[in-house]
C-alpha cells in the first residue's frame, strides 16, 4: 500500500490543495504535510515552573525553558504571539555530530535530499518563531558558510517577505583548515528576516565635518552633492535635468547628465508642488553654494559652441562633458552665460533626517580596528573571545565553540530596546542572556530574555541536563558574581519545564499553577509562584489586575469588588465561570474560562 493509502479523502483534497499553492520555484525537500500540520496541535503544552531552579525572588520577567523547542515554541505562541522583538538563534549546522540529541546524523540516506530532516526540523519552528514577533521585530540566525544558501533558502519559504540582508563577522583569526581551492571559512554568517516595520538602530553619524565658517544663524553645516545618481535617460530623472541659474551673476550652470539635480526646477516642471522644495527656493534661501570665482564663457554662435565641444573646453565634471550635442536642447546654450565648476548643496545639521548610518553587512573583529570604516563596521569578539568567557565564568569549558557575547551584545543593541523581549530557541550557553543583561548593566534600558534549552540527555548520559547544568547555571553564576568584571550583571528568572498533555485531559491534568503562570504571560506580567491555599490568587499590572479563582466564596466576591472600586480594570478566570457570573454581573469585570482561553490561544 501506497504512503497515501490510509488517508482520508478530505485529508487527500487537503494535500492536494496544498500543493497546488505551493511555489514551484525555491527549496523542495522532503516533508509531510499532514503530520506537520499535525504536529503543531497534537496534543497542549504545560510549563511546570520549578522554583528551586529559578533564581533570585519573584516576580520574574526572564524565563529559562527546558524542554524541546518545538515545544516551548508552541507554549510561547499561546503565551507570547506577537510580543518578541528579537529572536537570534544559533542551530545545529547539521555536520553528521551524533553527540547533538537531536541529531542521531540528522543527513538521511534514505531521504531524496540529504538535508531533508535537518530542514523540515528547522522549518517547522520558524513557522512558529515568526508568530512570536512584534510588528516591528527580526528573526536573526547564525549558520556557516556550507549550510548558508540552505539555511537562506529555507527561511524564504518559512518566513516569506521578510528578507533584509546578511551579516558576515570574522569568527576566528587566520585558520589554515581551508576546504579546497585554498579557502579558509574564517568567517560565519548572520541572516537577517525582520518584519515590515523592523529597522536597525544603525551607527552614530560623524558630525565633525558640519562647520559653519559664515556664522550662517541656521547652524553648523557641510557641503553636499546638489546632484542624485540618475542619468539624463532615465525615467526617475523626469524634470530633475535643467540649467541652474544663479540669479544674482545671471550664470547658467549645465546639469551633470549622469547626475542629474537632486530637486526639480519650477520653471522646467509641470508640477504646482513637490513633496521637499522647488530648487528656485533652495537658492533663493542661499543653500546652494554656487562657485565663488564664478567663471563662465558666453558662446555667441552655434558654430562656437560646437567648436567649444569638440575641443572639449565645455565645463566638465571628472574630465566628462556636461555638453555635447546629443544632449536636448544643447542649442539653447547659444547666448547664455555657460558657468564653470559644480553648485552644491548646504546641508545643515538639523536637516538630517537620521543621525546614524545605515548598519553594513560587515562585523569586524575589535582587532582589526585599525581597518574598520568608522561610519558603518561593528566591532565584534571572535568565537575563541566566547571560549574564553565560559571559562572565566564557569572555571572550565563545559561548552564547545560558544558565541563570543561581544557579538550578540552589538546585535542586539541595532535591534533590541528597552521593554523589548530577545528570545533564543536555542540558548545553549546563554550567550544571548549575558549579552541582555551586560546591556541593561549599562544603563540602557530593562530589556527581558527568554531562553530554551533542552536537556540533551542519551541513553549513555541519562542524567544531562543542558538547559540547568549550563543555559541556567551560567545566568545564576552572573547573578551570584562579585567579581569586578560580572559585579553589574544581574537578571531574576522563572525556570520552566515543558510537557505535553492530551487536549482531553486537560481539564485533569493541567495543574493549577501551570494555568497561572500561562494566564500572567498572556496578560504579559512577571511570573509568581502559585498560591495553592489561597482561594484565589491575583497579580496586579500597570492596566490590569489578573484574578484567578480556585474557590468560589464570599471573600473572592469582596476583593474583586474592592478592586473594581479602586478603579482597577479586573479580569477573572475560572475553570467554572458559570459559578462566578451572576455575582459578578453587575461588576465591570471580564470573566472568562481557563480552559476556553488556553486551547484558544494555543490552537490559533
């Protein structure tokens, strides 16, 4: 029997439809739709916070999730769907590593194409990461120079549109382990997926070039190019191609015809408005600077001025004729006075529209600072500055070629700010954690982290345990330094671990504290221990107070009561709002069902 002989004929219409709206053109690999679709809404998932792993007291806006991130990526979409601003993720490079847990060789043999498993792996939680992100956030994932066109590939299908660019950082110095062709992968690579509204922070501009030599009363300025990159030919050039007049010595300068003025002239325009300004109002607010010496050339006939270009003693720009008889109307220069040299632009300090540079793709290692463009590099640590920090932390290397911190602490500062959420799926060390917490030590905000690990336990190593051993332990050594170097780093947070439940025994299963702590994420407060002899706890935020009911009684109906006369927004969840609703019926309050909100927002 076929592979497709046990489906239904919905389930084979389903599959069809499917791919019938799948590109044609991209990445194929082998997958199966059904079970992926599947996967996502098998079964629910519960995270047990453990209170003697977390650290420091509570409340706690840092999470440490143990557990597989396919897991806590579908907890965190009921949780947290549209709230991470950066997510950076450092995956398996698929390099045959068998002592990766969830690797077993990840390249399949018996697959058609050999990455077919690594990339249905990744897929499947990048569908669910982009799910997470704020209308303005940014996927940013590191990968080497081998798996970067598959990695990039797959992204384009997983999180369509959102391509911005890469970023390549020099992970190690020299390095004679080349491949072939006498190649050395000294360098890794960080793809960028941001959402329609991301953009980086970018590098401070220079603004030791705005002088201002005139004591002009508008400020400190520079001279710019009056000129954008259109030629003459080109449709985006429209009206910008026109003589500049100088009003006040009546010279006409000619127009650069592979530069073409950057504003559009009133009298060579059919427009009534533009969206800056009219290039007769830049100079008649003097800021275009015309050449001083002011020499021109008046060409009384047609045939001097031919004469003028053939000997090329027309004005030029870079040795290149600003006239030539190919030009329109190049005629029409007969009689005027033809100036010599190029107007340009006063550009004011206050003008700019943004004070930093856009950010380039290069991360350049702090030790080649000498070579770096000031304007645009970032300077990073190298993958041996990573091994060197574990060390100093933990005492030893009990994690292989980590992240240096000094690269997600620049990253992260582009993209990352105050009240925002990082997130990393797969936290390993927890590089990202330190690089959240070295940047809110320096006064820049109170961004929160949230890292997933798992435990990386084999049948050989049933006790391992990666996410407490190391992802948790190298935040609760920062937290616990008194060293000079880690004295400022400091982050509380909630030690989680997944499991799944059928969705039929939630109603048994789910414990009450797991509700909870997924109810205060939701409502995006901190998390707090449960309260199991209360008979109801509550959390208060900056718009709203969290009420959940374990015991329907008198007391309850009077502290909701008190807080909806202290002017609080309350909204109550019970597993039985049918109990609650008549009392709480002529309060303004929301009442809703735990169970209805939890698999609602899970399965959305």
């Amino acid at each position: 029997m076929s592979k497709y002989g046990d489906l239904s004929k919905e389930q084979l219409v389903q599959l069809l439809e499917k791919r019938d709206r799948t590109k044609k053109l991209g990445l194929i690999w082998e997958r199966d739709e059904i079970e992926a679709d599947k996967a996502i809404d098998e079964n629910f998932v519960a995270a047990t916070l453990d209170e003697n792993l977390s650290d420091k007291p509570s409340p706690w806006s840092n999470l440490v999730i143990e557990g597989d991130n396919f897991d806590a990526l579908r907890w965190l979409r009921m949780t947290h769907a549209g709230k991470i601003k950066c997510i950076y993720v450092d995956p398996p490079y698929n390099t045959g590593n068998k002592d990766w847990v969830y690797n077993d060789n990840y390249v399949d043999k018996e697959d058609r194409y050999r990455f077919s498993t690594w990339l249905e792996f990744l897929y499947r939680r990048f569908l669910l990461a982009r799910e997470l992100l704020t209308e303005d956030g940014v996927i940013l994932v590191s990968i080497n120079d081998e798996h970067r066109a598959l990695m990039e590939l797959m992204l384009d299908e997983a999180l369509p549109g959102m391509r911005i660019g890469t970023l390549t950082w020099r992970s190690r110095k020299g390095g004679n382990h080349e491949v072939k062709g006498f190649f050395s992968q000294n360098h890794e690579h960080i793809l960028i997926f941001g959402k329609e509204n991301f953009t980086f922070e970018g590098d401070l501009k220079s603004v030791e070039k705005y002088k201002n030599p005139d004591n002009d009363s508008r400020g400190p300025w520079l001279s710019d190019n009056a000129t954008v990159s259109y030629d003459y030919k080109s449709p985006s050039a429209g009206t910008l191609f026109y003589p500049l007049h100088n009003s006040d010595t009546d010279i006409y300068y000619p127009c650069n015809p592979n530069r073409v003025w950057g504003w559009a002239s009133r009298k060579f325009s059919k427009r009534q408005s533009v969206r800056t300004k009219f290039m007769e109002d830049l100079v008649a607010e003097k800021q275009i600077i015309f050449p001083k010496d002011g020499s021109y050339r008046i060409f009384e006939t047609l045939q001097q001025l031919e004469d003028a270009i053939d000997q090329k003693t027309v004005p030029t720009s870079n040795g290149i004729p600003l006239v030539f008889r190919d030009l329109p109307n190049w005629q029409e220069w007969v009689g005027k006075r033809m100036g010599y040299g190029v107007p340009r632009y006063k550009r004011f300090l206050w003008d700019l529209k943004r004070r930093t540079q856009p950010l380039s793709s290069w991360l350049v290692p702090k030790n080649e600072a000498e070579t770096a463009d000031e304007q645009y590099d970032l300077l990073v640590e190298q993958t041996s500055d990573g091994s060197k920090a574990i060390k100093d932390i933990f005492g030893s290397k009990p994690f292989l070629y980590p992240k240096p911190v000094g690269l997600l602490r620049e990253i992260l500062k582009q993209c990352c700010f105050s009240g925002d959420i990082a997130l990393d799926f797969f936290a390993g060390s927890a590089t990202t954690a330190q690089a959240v917490m070295e940047l809110n030590s320096e006064g820049d905000g109170n961004r929160s982290f949230i890292m997933v690990s798992s435990t990386e336990a084999t049948e050989d190593e049933p006790d391992k345990n990666l996410c407490r051993d190391i992802t948790a332990e190298r935040i609760r050594l920062l937290n616990a330094s008194e060293g000079k170097k880690y004295a400022d780093l400091a982050a509380e947070f909630a030690y989680l671990k997944t499991r799944e439940i059928d969705f039929e025994e939630i109603d048994y299963e789910l414990q009450p504290s797991e509700a909870w702590n997924a109810l205060e994420a939701i409502h995006g407060l901190p998390l707090t221990p449960y309260d199991s002899s209360a008979g109801w706890n509550e959390h208060s935020g900056e718009l709203n107070t969290l009420v959940y009911v374990d015991q329907v009684n008198d007391a309850v109906f009077e502290r909701i009561e008190a807080l909806v006369q202290a002017g609080q927004q309350v909204t109550v969840y019970s597993w039985s709002p049918g109990q609650l609703r008549d009392r709480l019926s002529e309060l303004n309050v929301e009442l809703q069902s735990v169970r209805s909100t939890l698999v609602k927002r899970f399965q959305q």
